[in-house]
C-alpha cells in the first residue's frame, strides 16, 4: 500500500514548538537567582512578576480556542509561537521587574495558544485510534524544554560573556525559522499535496458525525464533577508553578548553586519526574486493567501520587543537597502522576465534545491558583527570608490531599455524565 507518513512530520513540527514554549517559559526561573542580583527586584516584586504571567496565561486559556476556531491552525500557531517569540525576545530590553512582568504577560498571551492549537491540528491529522498516542508524542515537547532548560541556557550565557540577556534571545531566531516552516509546509490533509489518497483515508477512517449540539460553559459548571476537576487543577497546578519559577531561587539560596552549577541538579529533578509520572500513569491504568471500578482505580492513583509528594515538606530542613533534589524530584513525579490521573478524569466524566472546555476551565483554575501561589511565595520570603520557604513546601506536601478529600466530597463516585 502507497500510504504515506505526512502526519508524523506534522507532529514533529508541534514537539519542537512544545519544546520551545517550555525552553522558553523556564528561562525565567534558571535565570532568577542571577537576575535578582543584576535587576535589583525583591522577593515580591518578582511574585508579581510570575502573576503577570499567570493571569495572562489564565485569561488568555479561555479565549485561544475560540480565536483559533476563527483563523485556523495554520494562522493560529503562527500568531501564538510569533507572539511568545517576540515577547521572550523583549524580556531582553527590561531593566526592572515591571519590565519582567510586561514582557512575561506578552509571553503567556502568546502560549496559552499552543495547546488548543496542537489539539486542533491533531484532530485534523490523526484518527482518533492513533490520537492519544499523537498526544502523549508531542506533549513530550515539554518534558524535553523543561529538561534542556538548566542545560542549555548556562552554557549559552557563558558563550555570550555571561550576559544574562542571551538566555531570552537564543531561542527566537529558531522560533522564527519553525514559524516560516510551517506557513510553507503546514495544509490540512486534504489540500496536502504530499499526502497521498491512502493516508487521507486512513485519518479519515473514524470519523463520525458529531452533534453539532455545543456543550455549553453554564452546563458545566452547574455540575459537581467540573467543580471537582477545577478544585484538582487550582490546588496543585501552583505547586509545579513553584518548582518550575523557585525551585532555582531555593537551591541557590539554600546550597549557594551558581548558574554553572544549577544545570545537573534541574535536569535531575525533571527527569527523574519524567519517569516519576509515567510509572504512576502505568501504575493507574494496571488497576482499572485488573478490573477495579473507575472510581476505585483512579481515586487510589490519585492517592498514591500525594503520598509521592508528602516527604517534600522537609525540603527546607535538609542540609545534604542532593537529598533535597530527591525528595524535591519524588513529589515532582507525584505532580506528574496527579496532572495525567486529572486528564484522564476529565475524560472518564464528560462526553468527548465537552472535553476541550472542561480542560481550558480547569485551566483557568489551575493558572488562578498560580497567581495567587506566586503573591504568597513572594510575600512570604521578603519577610522572613529563606526561612519562608517552610510554608510553601508544606502546601506542596499537603495540597494534594486536601484537593483529593474536597475531590471525593463533590465527585463520590466517578462515571461518565450524560449532559
């Protein structure tokens, strides 16, 4: 059979944007440290500096898809990478945090597309039997950025004489090239004139006629189960916001790490979350393979993932360095676990047209959490210095249970909702 691949390289274009949204989105925090030191903000300044950010990001979630379902993937994605592109670009010309906040709001305007775009495009190019492994392909975009990250801006710094203003230009000349890539490559599979008959058959092989009947947003937040899922997200998506913003910031104030030294420790903190959160996703999928209920199943995966992150609370206690990035990459894996076990629910509850609004709501909530958590962390250490990161690894540690106690409370059994 004559069947090509187009789609594959279609997905190739959106792991490389994926991992430029994360190389991008954890400059900041690898630079943080250093730039403190060079800018002169304090401890709360930067806090608003990542709230900026996370309202953006917050707002923003809700309408890209929209916009997107208006000028298209093609337009869309090129609008999106261009707009976080550019306002990465200009976190070079701040001179003081409200610049860094500007620039950091321009950033997540610019991001919060990538998601809803990459999900269109890959509606349009895979059948929905080969979708979730297309998924769980290009969403490894941010595992590589997040993991690159402490690697490769060090080094690029360096290169430039130790200017801190590198780590923010390095990625757009790649940014703009995949842009230009993709306006001349990028078509649907229709009018692709690569593709040929058999694959556009093969994309199309399962595709049904929906009811063009939408789900609407009051619909969803009339039921317990979105509030449920919106509780899971505002409770622990601040924590990753925490490690991925501060968790540089701590190891540089706690250990005395210098931008040379902080590479090895991250990339060790996110692989070993890497691996960390998929085991617990296998873990997960073996219990409702053994035929527990989805409620039992999904509710011991979530359990499991907070007991992974309990230890964490004595992060700031501990002297040894390298214990600390242990305990730090346990719970990190314990947050991967718990983010896949919060897709996946939203799945289990809500019909496949509802899922796209179920997740930017849950989104919203997530980023809302992130806001608050950045003015918290901020608050907490210009007053009492390294002595405030108590309370926010205690939040991580804890924060999972009470979002799964809450969960349980307004989602007592979990099965799919007919709307």
């Amino acid at each position: 059979m004559n069947r090509t691949r187009i789609r594959w390289i279609i997905l190739l274009f959106l792991f490389i944007a994926t991992t430029l949204l994360y190389l991008d989105r954890s400059a900041l925090g690898i630079m943080a440290p250093f730039l403190q030191d060079e800018i002169g903000w304090t401890e709360k300044q930067y806090g608003h500096i990542n709230s900026a950010f996370m309202i953006g990001y917050a707002l923003c979630f809700l309408i890209m898809g929209v916009i997107v379902d208006k000028i298209g993937t093609k337009a869309g994605y090129s609008v999106s990478l261009g707009l976080w592109a550019v306002a990465q670009a200009a976190t070079a010309l701040a001179g003081s945090w409200i610049g860094f906040a500007l620039a950091r709001l321009g950033l997540s305007v610019g991001q919060s597309g990538n998601f809803p775009v990459a999900n269109k495009v890959l509606a349009e190019w895979f059948p929905k039997k080969e979708r979730a492994f297309a998924v769980g392909l290009f969403n490894g975009g941010a595992n590589a950025g997040t993991l690159l990250s402490p690697l490769l801006i060090p080094v690029i710094v360096a290169a430039f004489g130790n200017d801190w203003r590198a780590a923010f230009l390095w990625t757009f000349p790649v940014s703009m090239i995949w842009i230009i890539c993709w306006l001349l490559f990028y078509r649907k599979p229709e009018k692709h004139w690569l593709v040929s008959k058999q694959e556009l058959d093969y994309i199309n092989s399962d595709l049904t006629a929906e009811s063009p009947e939408k789900i609407k947003w009051t619909t969803l937040l009339k039921t317990r189960e979105m509030w449920g899922i919106c509780v899971g997200k505002f409770m622990a998506d601040p924590i990753w916001w925490f490690y991925l913003f501060w968790g540089a910031k701590f190891l540089n104030g706690k250990y005395g790490l210098n931008l040379k030294e902080i590479g090895i420790p991250f990339f060790t903190i996110y692989l070993i979350s890497w691996g960390g959160g998929i085991f617990l996703g296998w873990l997960t999928s073996g219990f409702l393979k053994k035929g527990w209920t989805l409620n039992k199943g999904r509710k011991t995966g979530f359990l499991i993932c907070a007991l992974f992150a309990l230890p964490v609370m004595l992060v700031p206690h501990v002297n040894n360095m390298w214990l600390a990035i242990g305990l730090i990459a346990l719970a990190a894996g314990g947050h991967c676990g718990w983010s896949a076990n919060i897709f996946s629910l939203m799945s289990d509850i809500f019909p496949r047209k509802a899922t796209a609004s179920v997740t930017g709501i849950g989104g919203f909530a997530g980023a809302v959490g992130g806001a608050l958590i950045a003015q918290l962390v901020g608050g907490l250490l210009q007053n009492m210095g390294m002595e405030g990161y108590t309370v926010p690894f205690l939040i991580a540690s804890l924060g999972y249970f009470f979002a799964l106690g809450i969960m349980h409370l307004l989602i007592p059994k979990i099965k799919p909702l007919n709307l």
